[in-house]
C-alpha cells in the first residue's frame, strides 16, 4: 500500500470509530495518519482529531490541532469555528 492510500485508511477508519463514539480508537488512527503524512487531505487529519480531542473535554489539544489545521489551511473555516468553540468550552469549564 503506497503512503496516501495508508494514510487514506488510517483516517477514513478513524473517521469511522468516531462515528461509533469509539473516540480513543479514532485518536490512535488520526496519530497514526499524521505520522505518515500530516498535511493529508490539507488539514482535515488536524482538525478531525482536534475535534475528538473536543469531544473528550481536553480542549488545549484540541485548540494545538485546530491552530495546526488553519496553518496548514489557512481558509480552513471549520477548522476555525471549531477552535473559536475550544476557546468557548474552555471558559465555560473555568
């Protein structure tokens, strides 16, 4: 298997244990992908984890990867909506 189709797979597997709220699964196939090829799919594998890492309230993770998704995309806006909610749940969680 050549790097992106692995990284493809990692990600689109990652994607799927999201879906089925399996969300330390999905952070080791976003980990895994990101070693492979972290600017894969301009942003996503970023934002994807950053978002799970939202979703189980460590939201200074989840703003690094949100940061990294909108370095690599900068015209990335949900990556920046999504980073704007981790600055929002962070103040809320005081």
């Amino acid at each position: 298997m050549n790097d992106s189709k692995e990284v493809a797979a990692y990600f689109n597997r990652g994607v799927c244990y999201m879906q089925m709220k399996s969300y330390t699964n999905a952070l080791n196939d976003f980990n895994v992908a990101i070693t492979i090829n972290p600017k894969f799919a301009n942003g996503y594998l970023y934002y994807m984890r950053g978002n799970t890492y939202g979703i189980l309230g460590d939201f200074d993770k989840a703003i690094v990867d949100h940061k990294k998704a909108l370095e690599i995309n900068p015209n990335f806006e949900e990556a920046r909506r999504s980073l704007q909610a981790d600055y929002e749940n962070m103040k809320m969680r005081g």
